[in-house]
C-alpha cells in the first residue's frame, strides 16, 4: 500500500492522533505501543 502512494504519510498521522485519545476504550490495544508500531510502519517512508 505504501508503494503504490495508497496510504499518505501524513494522513495516517493525522487519523492515528485523532483516535489515540480514546484508545483507552479498548483494553487490548496499548496505546503507546500502538504509537510505535505506526511509526515504525512508517519509518521507511521518510
């Protein structure tokens, strides 16, 4: 996805920092491991 521009960067950040606030809704995910893995995920983009 990310080769073929189907997900933009910023786009990504910008939707993930809209969610990250409520996360805490959701007892299975870790919201500042979460963080990391989309960082992560985008790291090569950079």
């Amino acid at each position: 996805m990310f080769d073929r521009d189907l997900v933009e960067r910023k786009r990504l950040v910008a939707l993930f920092e809209a969610i990250e606030p409520r996360l805490d809704r959701y007892p299975a995910i870790d919201p500042p491991s979460f963080r990391r893995a989309v960082i992560a995920a985008l790291e090569p983009l950079q």
